[in-house]
C-alpha cells in the first residue's frame, strides 16, 4: 500500500510518488484526503510513467549467472533473481530434476541423492501417501525392472533425527505416468524414512521414481537401495 498527500493540501495542485515494482499489472486506488478545501467531486488528472527495466541476475542449472531482463531470463530457461549476479549465488540444479532427465540406475545399486541439488518444489505433481503431499526438492531416477516388483528404499545408512524422505513409482505410457507405488514414514533411525513397494511390474519394462523430502528442513543428501 502507498499513500501519497498533494503537495499543497489547501489546492490539491499536485502530488506524486515513485514505488519499485516487480514486472506485473497493477491497479491504481486514488482517493481524496478528506482535509478541509480539497473538493471531493473535482475532476483530477493521473499519469503513471513507468521507468525502463533494470537487468536481474538470470541463474542456470550450471551455476551460471548472467544479467539480464526478466522477460529474456524465463525465454532462456533461467530464473530470474531479485538482485544482480554480483549479489548473488546460483546453485548448481542437477540434470535429474525432472522426469525428463531420470537418472538410469540399475536393481540392486545404492547410491546418495543429493537432494540440496535439486530444485524447490515438487514438479508440480504431488504425492498421494503420507502425511501431506507437497514435498520438496525432488531427483527424479530409471531403472528397468528385473522382476515383477521392486522397491525403492532410504531405509539403510540414513540415520539423523531430522531426515525425512518420500519416494514414489511410475509407469510411463508415452504420454502420462501412471503411479505403481509410494511410501513415506516406514523405517529408519528418525521414523521417517521410506520405502516405497511396486508390486505387478512388467519385466523388462522401464520404470521412474522420485526421492523427496517431507520439507525444506529434510533437504539432506539420502543414501538410497
């Protein structure tokens, strides 16, 4: 909210403020003061000048920073920050934050997702078990099943009080993932840790599945089975 007086109450001649604003639609609220002599039915006269925008700091999932305009961040794939890239320091977002980039591992590996480089949010597809479906920060893996049920598991090696993770299972059609298990809160030393059970699996068939963490205070880097 911003509230400027005229400069001159008595005439209500003039009056103006200037305000930094994030690229956007606004709506202008004007109203009279109500002080003593300034007409309330009088017909007043509004400009608004808008001022040419200053560059951002544009961050890429290699670390990478350029200056540039928001517009011109988001049309490149980057993410346009609130200072410039002097002020700043891009995280390196790993490949496999997206489904698109599902990292292959194989049945029987074990290996740590480092889920400080993944992206905040959760790809926009939540989770359906546990308690809330939000979660954060998810890395996305493939692997081609070697029987008809697999699972997925932080239950080995991880072991702090604070860790808590969820991991769901997909089927890809082609065109949608279909999900065929999710787990959250079945074992480790915190209570909180997964696993998660795909049974019906087809043999030879690629599979995916996320890792993620319950909320921004579980961002760990997770031993995984």
């Amino acid at each position: 909210c911003v509230i400027s007086d005229a400069t001159d109450r008595a005439s209500a001649e003039s009056g103006s403020f200037t305000v930094s604003l994030l690229p956007g639609s606004y709506i202008i609220f004007a109203s009279t003061s109500g002080f003593e002599g300034v007409p309330a039915n009088a017909p007043y006269t509004f400009s608004v000048t808008c001022a040419a925008p200053s560059p951002v700091a544009c961050c890429f999932a290699d670390g990478s920073c350029t200056d540039l305009l928001a517009s011109d961040c988001a049309t490149q794939g980057g993410s346009a920050q609130a200072d410039v890239c002097a002020n700043v320091t891009c995280p390196i977002i790993a490949a496999n934050d997206s489904f698109e980039g599902a990292l292959p591992v194989s049945c029987g590996d074990s290996f740590i997702a480092d889920l400080n480089e993944a992206s905040a949010g959760n790809d926009d597809l939540l989770f359906s078990c546990g308690i809330g479906t939000a979660h954060t920060n998810t890395l996305w893996y493939s692997f081609v099943a070697t029987g008809t049920t697999a699972t997925v598991a932080t239950c080995v090696g991880n072991d702090a009080t604070a860790q808590d993770t969820t991991i769901d299972i997909y089927a890809f059609d082609g065109s949608n993932l279909i999900e065929v298990g999710c787990g959250e809160d079945e074992c480790g030393g915190s209570g909180f840790l997964t696993e998660a059970v795909a049974p019906g699996l087809t043999v030879g068939e690629t599979y995916y599945f996320r890792v993620g963490a319950w909320s921004a205070a579980e961002i760990d880097a997770y031993n995984v089975t």
